[in-house]
C-alpha cells in the first residue's frame, strides 16, 4: 500500500504553482495524494511570507498541523516555502512537533515534471519565472527567492501542450515579472515570442497574463494581445501608487506621467480591454496630500479590477529603515475610503456590460444557476457571472446575455 499525502497552499497562485511542483515530486516517489487531511503519513504546508497577514495565516496553518499530529490523522509534518526560506531557525526553535523545514528552492531542480493540478476548475497556472530583479523597496521577494530567472521556452509549452490535453480551458501565465521573460536566457525579453507559441498549442483555451511590470510591459506584447483570439483582453499590471514622490520611494522604475500614458495607450490599441492593477495604502511618509492624489487616480482611470493592500513593514527590505511609519488606525482608514471609491467605480464599469452578449467559461452550479467567467476576469481575485440554463456543462464555453450588475459580479441567461 503506497504511503498518503496532503497538501496545504497558502499565498499567490505563484505559491500554489510551487505546491503543484511539490505534489508532483511526492507522486513521483510514490505517494497517493488524498484531498483530506485525515488518516494520511505526510502533510505538506507551503508558506507564504510575503506580509504581515500572510505569516500568520501561515502560523495559524501550521498550529492547526501540529494538532492534527497529535490526533493522529498525520504522521508527518513538512513546512515548505517562504516562512522557513526566511526563519528557518526561529521556526525550528518553535515548532518541536515539525518533522522537516524546507525552503523555497528544496523542491526545485529535482528534473521532476509539473504533472499535478491544484486548482479545482477548468484553469491552470503556468509559471514562467522564478525570482525578481526589481528590488522594490517594500518587497521581500528579490531576498528570498533570489534573481530573475525564466524558465526553458520549451518546457513551458510542453507544460501548456499537456495542460490543455487534460481538458484545462484557460491557462494562466504567472511571475514575479512576467513583462521581463526571457531577458536572462536569451539577452532580450521574448514574451511576445512565448505568448505566440502559446497560442499555437492552446487549441481553444484562453491565455491569460498576470503580474506585468509597467516598466518593463512591451508595446509588441500589447498589439498580440490585442489581435489574438486567445490571449484574454485583460492585463495585470499592478503600479502600486500614482505620486512621483511615493513611487520614487519604493523604488519604482515608473512615474506618474510613464504609467498615465502606458495605460491610454492599452486602452487606444485594445477597445474593452480590463485592467487589473494593485496599489498600497499607508506607505511610510505618505502624506494627505499623497493619498488624496491616489484617490482621484482610482476615481479617474477607473481600472476595471483593483487590489488594494495596508502597507506592511517587513523586515529585511529598505523601506523598513524608513521614517514616518503610518499608524495602523490611518492606514485602515485609508485602506477603508479607497475601497469605497473602487466599489462605486466597479460598479460602473459592470453596468456598461448589461445587455452585452460575453463568452463565459462554466466552472461550477449552484442552485438555479450556472457560475462562470468572461475574459475580464481572473480567477480567484475578481468576479463571477451567474448564468440562468439548463444543463451546461463545466469545463465549456457558452455565450450569454448579461441582464444584471452589481459591484463585482453579474447574472446572465444562455443564449
């Protein structure tokens, strides 16, 4: 009888990419993987560390293991990725009951094949790099997963090419950088080059791109993106802040006027296109001043999807070292009227949808609907479409009429 594991991913799907590379590693040794954590001989928990909430999501993860050992439902407990990458002493000291700590590379390199899928739906992530070489001031990353690295072209459209013979219909490329690949393999960023050959081998799936520098995003890759069928209309490009005075403290390479003028040139170059973005809140030494500037740039570029984040000081990054720390009670309340403001703008970029015919993928029921999503939206962070029909498949494209918006999601009706 083959030994049982489970794993537990916590963070981005960057993270969970990982975890699959782990889960793949563990059945290549044999191992049966079981969907519960009960009555099984190893339990893989992959960290995340990359902010405050982050750690302890991970630390409650881990408390919740070492209870399970106890009970008898787990013999083993491995804690993998960004926590013991970052304190693997401290966690060591602290966690007696902890079998073995691995870092963020102990499962890479190993020549085992991506084969095991963690996502429930009919999507997929692909990551086609490791590492960053952007050194933003707030971010831990660059320090615990090293430099930029792209992965082999070939072997990531040989992972695509099996991905979609499995029956996965979207496929989402993820990095740290995703704008910059190939710069270190081939002496020039090749991402448009990828994308294409992608597409060769995608039949009908959607590709979808996340995580795209601004600085570093290519004006080929917009018009391919622009004139493909399946690549999704739809960019990830996260500017963090908006005042030149914030950015240059963070270490951006963009300014004001380069990320204004890069997002008019999307929207001119692909009508209807979604930008998603991302943006910090409570940033050290961000006046009123600067935070008032932020919001009239969500009020006035109205990104069709928006992250916003408190500020989290973490130790080891330059902004650590910074004076002006905000409070906690004044970043909530930032945090607070920024959400607000998307919310309403959300909510007018979905009424423009109602009554427009969209193509949705069908990934679950529920009740007296189907629920799905249009190209606009990624998985996991953004919206969802309910849709009124009768035996739809999962896994399948359907077009449909949108006749409800609300923030965030909308309800349509199978044409």
């Amino acid at each position: 009888m083959s030994k049982t594991f489970s794993i537990i991913s916590l963070g981005c799907p960057r993270n969970l990419v990982d975890s699959e590379y782990i889960a793949s590693e563990l059945k290549a040794s044999g191992y049966a993987f079981m969907e519960q954590v009960k009555d099984i001989d190893t339990l893989v928990v992959n960290t995340c560390a990359f902010i405050e909430d982050a750690k302890k999501e991970s630390i409650d993860v881990i408390l919740k293991a070492i209870d399970a050992k106890k009970s008898g439902d787990v013999k083993k407990i491995i804690v993998a990725g960004c926590l013991p990458e970052r304190y693997a002493m401290e966690l060591k000291k602290e966690f007696k009951d902890i079998d073995e700590f691995r870092g963020v590379l102990a499962f890479k390199s190993r020549g085992v094949q991506q084969e095991f899928k963690l996502t429930s739906g009919h999507y997929a992530y692909v990551k086609i790099s490791e590492g960053c070489g952007n050194r933003c001031s707030y971010c831990i990353i660059p320090y615990l997963k090293g430099p930029y690295k792209s992965k082999e072209m070939a072997s990531i459209i040989e992972e695509v090419r099996a991905l979609v013979k499995n029956g996965v219909k979207e496929i989402v490329l993820v990095g740290q950088d995703t704008s910059l690949y190939g710069i270190d393999l081939y002496g020039k960023k090749k991402l448009a080059e990828l994308l294409k050959k992608i597409c060769s081998v995608a039949g009908e799936s959607w590709i979808r791109l996340l995580y795209c520098h601004p600085a570093n995003l290519d004006r080929d890759v917009i018009r391919l993106i622009r004139d493909s069928s399946n690549i999704c209309k739809y960019i990830d490009l996260p500017v963090e802040h908006i005042s030149d005075r914030i950015l240059k403290k963070m270490g951006r390479r963009s300014g004001k006027k380069d990320i204004l003028s890069l997002i008019d040139h999307i929207r001119a170059e692909i009508p209807g296109i979604a930008l998603r973005s991302s943006l910090i809140v409570g940033f050290p030494d961000e006046t009123e001043k600067d935070f008032q500037e932020l919001l009239s740039f969500i009020r006035d570029v109205k990104f069709e999807r928006l992250g916003i984040f408190r500020y989290s000081r973490e130790e080891g990054t330059p902004a650590y070292r910074y004076k002006g720390h905000i409070p906690e009670k004044e970043k909530e309340r930032r945090f607070d009227m920024a959400m607000s403001l998307q919310q309403e703008v959300s909510l007018e970029v979905n009424e423009r949808f109602k009554g427009q015919i969209l193509k949705v993928l069908i990934e679950d029921s529920e009740k007296d609907y189907y629920i799905g999503r249009t190209e606009y939206d990624a998985p996991e962070v953004d919206g969802l479409i309910y849709i009124k029909g009768k035996e739809l498949q999962r896994g399948n494209f359907y077009n449909v009429r949108v006749t409800s918006t609300y923030e965030y999601d909308l309800v349509s009706e199978v044409l």
